[in-house]
C-alpha cells in the first residue's frame, strides 16, 4: 500500500541538546518548535510509493554508503520557518545522488542545501540570527512516514539504514 514516505538523516543526541538549549532560550517566540522526534534533514523529499518495495531496495544500497559528518554554521529565519543551515557537503549530495538514482526518484533541480527545520509560524516574526557551530557525525539513514495533520506533520521512522561497517548506529534511537 503506498504511503507518504521520504529518505532523511536523523539528528545525534547531542545536537539535539544543543536544539533543546536553543528552543529554551528561544521559548517567548511565537513560534511552534519542532519536536525532537521530528527533527531530522532531509535527503530525499516525500512521494507515494510502498514502504516494503522501498525498505529492500535500500537495504541493498546502504552497505555501500561510508560515514561523514556534517557542520551547521547559522539558525536563521525563513518565510514561515526557522532553520539550522548547514555547511555544503559533498558526502550529502553524492549520498542523495545515488539514492535518487538507486530509487528511482526524481529530485529538483535545485543543489541539496542541508537544513533542519526548527520551528515554524504563521505571523512575521523579529528573528535574530545567531551564528553557531554545531555538527554530527552521519553514520546511518532512515526511511520515515510522514502524516499530515493541522498541527503540523508528524513522522516515522519505517526504517534505519546503516552506513558501511557501521555496527552502533549513532541514530539508533534520534525519534524517540
């Protein structure tokens, strides 16, 4: 049965601490944060197909995939949103690429700007950017199910992928 599914790298315990630490300082704002079991960073956007036809093939695809890390630099607000931007990887787009390609899954033609969607809001907000820098160390991928609902999207995990000769995944538990 086709679901609403798409590929992401969930976010390290610790960067979700540092999250935690920003939302908190940030808690006045009116904003709706994102909660931690829904951070995570896109690589491949939602489309309908079935999970299990999806599950195999990337079970076949993720022994291939080596770990890397990935830096943040800036939160910064968005129309309708604040995100965590992150510094261009070369690891993230060649990883995206090839499991577009694997997928079969047409992508935009825009370049992959690796981002975090912290919050999100309805009316202009007074952000102040703040510099930062954060990072993670990418030792796995996931499939997740994405619900819409009028408060906001919820996900999840179908499935975990491990990177190449990675036994401990770092993400193991990043939306409980």
């Amino acid at each position: 049965m086709k679901q609403r599914i798409f590929v992401a790298i969930g976010i390290s315990e610790d960067l979700k601490a540092s999250i935690a630490k920003w939302q908190k300082q940030n808690a006045k704002l009116a904003i709706r944060f994102i909660q931690p079991k829904n951070l995570h960073l896109t690589l491949i956007p939602p489309w309908y197909e079935d999970p299990k036809k999806i599950i195999k093939q990337m079970q076949k695809f993720s022994s291939s995939v080596k770990p890397f890390s990935l830096k943040f630099h800036l939160i910064e607000s968005r129309p309708r949103l604040v995100w965590m931007k992150g510094k261009f990887s070369r690891e993230l787009v060649s990883l995206q690429k090839e499991l577009t390609r694997f997928l079969h899954v047409k992508l935009e033609s825009r370049l992959l700007l690796p981002h975090i969607t912290l919050a999100r809001f309805k009316k202009n907000i007074i952000f102040e950017e703040k510099t930062i820098d954060w990072s993670m160390h990418v030792n796995s991928f996931v499939l997740m199910k994405s619900s819409l609902s009028p408060n906001g999207a919820n996900y999840e995990v179908l499935a975990e992928f491990p990177s190449q000769n990675n036994h401990h995944p770092l993400l193991s538990n990043a939306f409980t």
